[in-house]
C-alpha cells in the first residue's frame, strides 16, 4: 500500500507522541487530542527525496503543539475549538528560511544582502572558508564532517590551511579533500573539539551510534525534558491578564528571554512568538549572526543588542529578567554559565521575586554523556546520529550526505515550543520554575526511531527527483538547499501554493511600509488566530526594555 504522508504523521501523533508515558502529558491535552486533524487538500504521497519520515515527523510534532496550544486556549479562554493541520506547511517549515522574501527579492539579492552582509563577521559566506563546513573522507578511510562554524578560523588553522583564498568552489572543495585525508578521523575529532572548541564529529553509522557512549547516555531521553524546581515561596502563577484580545492566542502576555543564534533555538522563540509571546532577542552586535538566516528566525522579535561581558549589558540583561517569563539559552554548553547566568541563577532569580521562571535550554549532543559540552550544529548532529548515512544509502553511495534541509534544527524548534507550554502549563499550576532541555541529537534518535520509508516509496522518491539532483558528500548545507528547493520545484510544484503564505510589515532597514513573506502557520484554528505582532528585523533595532504597546 503506498504510503500517505496524512496517515503516517497522524500515527506518529497518535502512537508515539502521545502515548510516550515519559512526556507525561496533562490528560486536558490528551482530551483535547480528539479535535485535532491534518488537512485533507495536502499532498498524500511523499515527496522529499529522502529515506526519513521527514513530512510526517514534522505534521506530528506541529499536531502535538497545536494541541496542547488547544488545551492552554480552553482552560485559559474557556473556547473550545478544532485544529487542523496542514502536513504541506508543516513540509515547507523545515526550510522556511530559504521562503522568505524582502519587497518581492529574494534574500541573495544584492539589494537585500548588502544589509546584512556587515554581521558576517567571519566572513562565513566566502567559498573558501563556507566549504570549511563539510563531509570530507578522512586517513582512515571514514569521513568527518569539519564546522567552521561562523568564524572558520580556527579550523583552517587545525588544518595547516590559509585563513583565505580566492578559489572556485570545485578547487575548494577539491583542496580540502587533499587536506583531510591527511589526517585519522579520531585525530580531527579530539583535535576539533577538545583543543581548537569547534564543532566536528566523525560520521558515524546508526548502529555506531548506538553503541557509542554518547549514544548510550542518551538512548531512554523523550524528546525533551521537564524537570520542575518548586521551592518556597513560589505559588501558583496565573496566566497573565490581557486585554481582551481576537486571536485567542495562548502566550499572549508571556515575556521570553532569547539568548541564541541559527535556526534550532531561534526557532523555538519564533513560534512562542507564534503563538502570542512577547520576545525579547539579545544579540550582540561584536559577535558574528547569520545574516540570511536573521530575516525568518527574527520574526515576531524585538532584537536588542547587548554585550553581556560588560556591567552595563548585565545590568540590561537583569532589568529584563525581572519580568521575564522564560528565558532561553541557546549558546554552547556553559557560555551563559560563564557570564554569570547559569541555570541556578536563573531559577534564583524566580525564587527572590516569588514567581517561577521557565529556563529552556537547547544543545546539539544532549545533556548527559561525554559528548554534552560540545559545540554542534544540524549537520554536526545528522552526522554522528547517522541521519547522514541513511541519506547517502538511499541515493546509493557509499558514503554519509548530510541531509538535504536544515530538518532537525525546525523540528527541535517545535518540540521546544511544545517543552514550553508544559513548562508554563506547571507554573500555572504549582508555581513552580522549570528547566527544559531539547537538543539535536534527542530529535534525531526519535526521528530513526521512526524507521524509513518502505521500499516502494524509496523507490518512486529516486525516480522523482533523479532528473535533477545529484548530491555527494561534498554538498554542503548552501549547495544541498539549493539543490533539493530547484527539485523540489521542478517535481512537485502543488507544494509552493501561495495560500500557506503571509505579509507582513518589516523592519529590515528598507523604507517605511516594505513587506517581507514568510511561510504563514501551519496549525489552522476555528477561532484563534496565529499571527506576528511584528514583523522581523536586524541586529539592535530595539531598546533593551520590554515593548509597552502590550
């Protein structure tokens, strides 16, 4: 029977999400669970040329927060209403990045470009020091995948290379090539994280994953983690009372914190935002930010530019923890420790004002193992999980790709915004402050868990796409978007549909009333409405205070 990404993505919702006893979801969740749908005009068979459940895992976890969005709006609004999602949006989510547009332009135009073109401070879109970012086949004959991260500097230099070059992208991709198979995969790994602090892993199998320490540590975890942190002195907190509002949405007055960069944690605030929060962003305007990627991630964000290693940014900062109602960290592994605002200090400051605060906190590896402090991205994590050898298999190599889309950074996004409303959901009963843990790696051993696409499908997505992709292992994430968004196109056309779309006014340095479009939401209610207060903007548009128009 052919699959049909509708029914797959309703049993992963019905059959893995909700009855995963770990979650411990509220009952008034499991009950409301009955009014939740998937639109019936999406796409039925599969179509992104990958071996993974990437649409329905995507539907079912976007099913999952808009239900338990369904039980905060009727406890806290007393509206009871049906919700319908649609598994053709929830596709287009894990790249909704690269949809956005400014005035009509894409974001590649030189007269968008040219805006944010100052915050790549390590100047991460030139070719050569970009492919610094890659799968490269090592001595050993395995393959690692080295991260320049947004300042590859530091890489080329554990690799003996030049900061800079003026190369094509085959020359570069080429001298790299030459470079790593210099060296044993365990050399770059250790030498990568543990003496130059930059991302990197050998690309490892499922199996090897399994089987590795960092595998075991983390095999039991859900998909993310609620530990409560009641103490005395912290009562029930209400949800806050609002002006009587049309959209009915559930965060509405709930104020977050977001101290993060690219995509994963970015994403998590995005859709709080969503959903009715208000978000403050710090961002620090002496560090390196992916300009591109700013446009979308800032949606609904008030960014406010704060440099936290100075008495003047902490003392912003801690004007705005006062109020806060979340505060999100997605640094490294102990970087906001280090500044002073560890994850005790946070819930302290919940403590001294009598009302619980919810510390959420994104990571690439997970938060146990040996692996927990390391540095990582997307393709980082797809790679030492073995996400990247079921893609590589399926198009018949035999060696890892990465993935295709920026997949499990947008889908770490919604369990993010889902480990939130749990945590809100707590508060409101027992007062109690909470940290929540969400990570890369979580996410992916759910997603392969899930297991593959049956043979047939497999099958039938190769052919699809054949004519017009022709990845190797070398595809980085700039080239692998390009690519798979040309196919996608091409193949499947129906997806783009403009209704699954939005405007809104934006702040991006052009003239008063510019537009941008955005991918629009991809949860559907009777009656609540999920929109951005406002529209994206770049690096310190904002006072460091919370906005007064709410």
């Amino acid at each position: 029977m052919p699959a049909i990404i509708s029914a797959e993505a309703n049993s992963i919702f019905r059959n893995v999400l909700l009855t995963d006893l770990r979650l411990a979801l509220p009952p008034s969740v499991l009950a409301a669970a009955s009014r939740t749908t998937f639109a019936t005009d999406s796409i039925d068979a599969p179509f992104f040329p990958t071996p993974m459940k990437m649409s329905e895992s995507s539907a079912a976890l976007w099913a999952l927060a808009a239900t338990f969005a369904n039980a905060i709006i009727e406890e806290r609004f007393g509206v009871v209403q049906n919700v319908s999602v649609s598994t053709d949006a929830a596709s287009l989510f894990v790249f909704s990045s690269a949809l956005v547009n400014v005035a009509g332009k894409q974001l590649q135009d030189p007269e968008i470009a040219k805006r944010y073109v100052i915050y790549d401070k390590g100047h991460a879109f030139d070719t050569y020091r970009r492919l610094a970012t890659n799968i490269y086949p090592t001595k050993d004959s395995r393959f690692f995948h080295l991260h320049g991260s947004m300042n590859a500097t530091p890489t080329l230099t554990m690799l003996g290379l030049p900061a800079d070059r003026s190369v094509s992208e085959d020359q570069a991709i080429e001298d790299y090539i030459a470079t790593v198979k210099q060296y044993d995969a365990e050399w770059l790994d250790i030498e990568s994280n543990e003496h130059f602090r930059q991302a990197g892993t050998i690309c490892l199998t499922p199996e090897e994953f399994t089987l590795s320490e960092q595998g075991k540590a983390i095999k039991d975890d859900p998909i993310y983690l609620l530990e409560l942190k009641p103490a005395p002195g912290l009562n029930s907190v209400p949800w806050p009372t609002t002006s009587p509002s049309s959209t009915l949405r559930p965060l509405e007055g709930i104020k977050i914190i977001e101290i993060a960069r690219v995509i994963a944690a970015p994403t998590i605030s995005k859709l709080a935002a969503l959903f009715g929060a208000t978000v403050v962003r710090v961002s620090c305007l002496t560090e390196p930010d992916m300009g591109p990627l700013l446009v979308d991630g800032n949606l609904g964000k008030y960014d406010v530019s704060l440099d936290l290693k100075t008495f003047e940014g902490k003392k912003a900062l801690d004007k705005l923890l006062e109020d806060a109602d979340v505060l999100l960290d997605g640094y490294r592994p102990g970087a906001l420790t280090r500044l002073g605002y560890s994850e005790a200090y946070i819930h302290e400051i919940g403590k001294r004002r009598g009302k619980g605060i919810v510390y959420i906190r994104e990571n690439c590896y997970g938060w146990k193992g040996p692996f927990q402090h390391r540095s990582g991205w997307q393709q980082i994590s797809d790679c030492v999980t073995g996400v990247s050898w079921l893609q590589g298999r399926f198009l018949g190599l035999n060696e890892p790709v990465v993935p295709l889309l920026p997949n499990s950074d947008y889908q770490v996004g919604i369990i993010g915004l889902i480990g939130i409303f749990h945590a809100l959901y707590h508060r409101v009963k027992t007062g109690a402050s909470s940290t929540v843990s969400v990570s890369l790696n979580q996410f992916n051993v759910f997603y392969i868990g899930l297991g593959v696409q049956d043979d047939e499908t497999q099958k039938s997505l190769r052919e699809l796409h054949e004519a017009s992709l022709s990845l190797r292992h070398f595809d980085d994430m700039h080239r692998l978007v390009r690519k798979t968004l040309t196919s996608l196109m091409k193949t499947t056309p129906k997806l783009f549909n403009p209704k699954h779309f939005c405007r809104i006014d934006a702040n991006l340095g052009g003239p008063e009333g510019e537009k941008m479009t955005y991918l629009g939401p991809v949860a559907n209610y009777e009656k609540t409405v999920l929109k951005y207060d406002v529209g994206s903007c770049f690096l310190n548009a904002y006072e460091a205070e919370w906005p007064h128009s709410e």
